[in-house]
C-alpha cells in the first residue's frame, strides 16, 4: 500500500498504469477466490483500496 503523498507525485501516465495493472490484478484474485480460494483474502480489500486512491489522485489532477 502506498500513501496519498506518494500517489500524487505520480504522472498521470504512471497513474493510469497502476490503475490497470491493479484492476487486473483484482480480477485474477476474485477469480482464484471463487475457484480455490485464496490464502490472503485481506489482499482484495487492500488492492481496492488503492484503486480508490490512484482514481482520487486522477480526479484531482485532472481538475487542476
């Protein structure tokens, strides 16, 4: 997890790719969750999380 002081110091090319790889990186969770389950589940939690933040960050970067 990185902190909002750290995400807004990115570019909004970096956020972008962050965003996708996170988002993919959810879906192969949720996947595996549903099919073996998974040994880490807080993980799901913490990836959304940090999508949320990365897409604040884009918010504001892009009303600036």
């Amino acid at each position: 997890m990185e902190n909002m002081k750290d995400l807004r110091a990115l570019d909004a090319k970096s956020i972008n790719g962050k965003l996708a790889k996170l988002k993919k990186e959810i879906f192969d969770l949720k996947i595996l969750a549903a099919t073996t389950g998974l040994e880490k589940p807080h993980r799901l939690k913490d990836l959304k999380k940090t999508v949320s933040r990365l897409m604040t960050v884009a918010t504001e970067k892009s009303k600036k």
